[in-house]
C-alpha cells in the first residue's frame, strides 16, 4: 500500500505503503508524465468531482456514522496494524524517509502521518474514502467509483503519447522468479525485488490488499501528472495469489528504459504487521472519529486546493 504525493508536497503527504510510489517516481524522474493542460481539471476529464454537490450520496462520514465500539470483539472483528518506512533516492542523491502507520478496524482502515498530518479513513463495505486535514481542519470524501473513472479516462490522455514509458505502464508485464522467500519482478522500465512471509490469516491477507490496492488508485487521483498505478497493482496481485506479506519491497524506476550510466530512481520500503493494536492506535482512532464527526466538510476540488496551498 503505498500514500505518495507529488515531490513539491513532501511534508503533507508521502508514501505509505509504496503501493503506488510510481507515482512520484514519474513525476520526479520521468518526462512522461502527463501535462498540466491535460490534468488541471477532473471534470473535464469526464471524472465528476465528489462531494461538488452530490446529493445523492447515501454514506457520510460523520457523527452519524455506525463506528465499531473499541472494546467490543465479534467473529468478525479485524484488528491489525501496519508500519512503514519508506526511503526515496535517486542513484547517490539526497535520500528522504518517512514513516507511517496504518490501523485495521473492523470495516474501516485509518491511515496516519505522524501526529498532525493527514488521516485517510477507508470503509471497506462503502469501498468511500474519508481525507482529514486536522491542521485546517476540513475533511472531504471520495468513492472509489469516482477514482476508476477518472483513470478510465486518463487512459486515452496516455495512449496519445509517443512515449515507451507510459506505453509499459499502461500495460506492465514483469518476468518474475523466485528464490525461497524472494520474489523478483523485471521490466526494461521497473523491478521489484520483494522480501516476504506468509499471511497467517486469509482475512488479514484480503483486507492488506483491498486497502493497498485502494490507495494505490487514490495517490494517482490526487497527484496530477502522475501516470497509473497498474504496475503496482500486478505485483500486488502476485503476492495476494501466494497470500505473502512484503516485509521488505526495494523498488527501481528507469523512465528512460535500462541503460549503462542512466539514472535510476529507487524507493526501498520496510513494512511490519502488528496483530493487537496498541493504547496509541485506540487513540489516534478515537482522534480520527472524532475529526470527521467534528470537521467541515467540502467538496474535494476545495480539499485538495486548500491542501495543495499548504
């Protein structure tokens, strides 16, 4: 699973589970990525913008949301947590790490950078993001429905392009081997080189990747000029067919194919799964409820213009 941002925006959001850190990988390293005249605006893209006046909308979340009682457990109860540490650099350049977390709660996932930074809340039976910003203290929602159009329609944007680059992402394929607990996936444009374990519990195994997989289609949707999370997503999908857990997931970009001397960019991400929740995951849950219960919401055109400000 991976939050990414556009590199001008490293202190709001970054890279939580390096699901889609192709995304920032584009558009700091790559010349591919789409122009601003082709992504200034979503709705002309055919992707109507949530919360723009959608009425219609049957789900908030809001003091009237049904959130699971924290002391209380069923047979269906979901309780896990998941911790990241991201390194980004280009070939010796400056390196950058961020860490994150990301809770499991029964029907919902909260993801957390930090103790001011933004919260995103996924309800996995609404398939609907919830994003908080708690410095301005606004919150915005976005369905998943919303994300697949809009890279439905980005698709025709890339397929104009003469690009080899944005070619491959459209339509990844890897030769991938394996060695004990290794797996390795390579590209003339991207590897992964990937540690990993097995999940001890199917149910675990699916909520990992409903999330990663979400929130791989979200970064794209909130960075503008990034390219599609579709490579991620087939190396997602390989591992969710073994039911293995990436421990570790080293990462190497080449936007100009692999070539002697070229320029890499590199994300190397360590994850650890924590199976019982902690008193400070009860905490930054409760904060988390009670933000998007407190907060103003907006349309999400307004969130993200605010939050790009930032």
């Amino acid at each position: 699973m991976a939050r990414s941002v556009a590199l001008g925006r490293w202190g709001k959001r970054i890279t939580v589970w390096a699901s889609a850190f192709v995304v920032a990988a584009t558009v700091w390293a790559s010349g591919a990525n789409l122009g601003a005249d082709e992504t200034s605006g979503r709705a002309s893209q055919g992707a109507s913008v949530p919360n723009g006046g959608d009425a219609g909308s049957v789900f908030h979340f809001d003091s009237s949301t049904r959130w699971p009682e924290w002391d209380s457990t069923t047979e269906t109860s979901l309780r896990f947590r998941v911790d990241s540490v991201v390194k980004f650099s280009r070939n010796e350049d400056e390196e950058r790490s961020f860490k994150t977390s990301s809770v499991f709660f029964d029907d919902f996932a909260f993801d957390f950078i930090g103790d001011n930074g933004e919260i995103i809340i996924y309800s996995f039976s609404e398939k609907k993001f919830a994003l908080i910003d708690p410095i301005r203290r606004l919150r915005t929602e976005v369905a998943a429905e919303e994300i697949d159009r809009f890279l439905e329609n980005v698709k025709p944007l890339l397929e104009k392009r003469n690009d080899a680059f944005c070619a491959f992402m459209l339509a990844p394929t890897f030769e991938v081997s394996r060695k004990e607990d290794e797996l390795l996936f390579q590209s003339k444009w991207i590897d992964y080189r990937a540690t990993t374990r097995a999940f001890d519990d199917p149910k675990i195994a699916d909520a990992y990747f409903d999330f990663s997989n979400a929130l791989c289609k979200l970064n794209v949707f909130m960075n503008p000029g990034s390219i599609t999370p579709l490579a991620r997503l087939a190396v997602n999908r390989r591992f969710q067919e073994e039911a293995r857990f990436p421990e570790k997931l080293v990462v190497d970009v080449y936007p100009k194919g692999k070539m002697f001397f070229n320029r890499s960019f590199q994300a190397n991400n360590e994850y650890k799964l924590a199976r019982r929740l902690s008193e400070k995951d009860r905490n930054r849950v409760m904060r988390a409820i009670h933000f998007a219960a407190q907060f103003q919401e907006v349309s999400f055109r307004t969130y993200y213009k605010k939050s790009s400000e930032r």
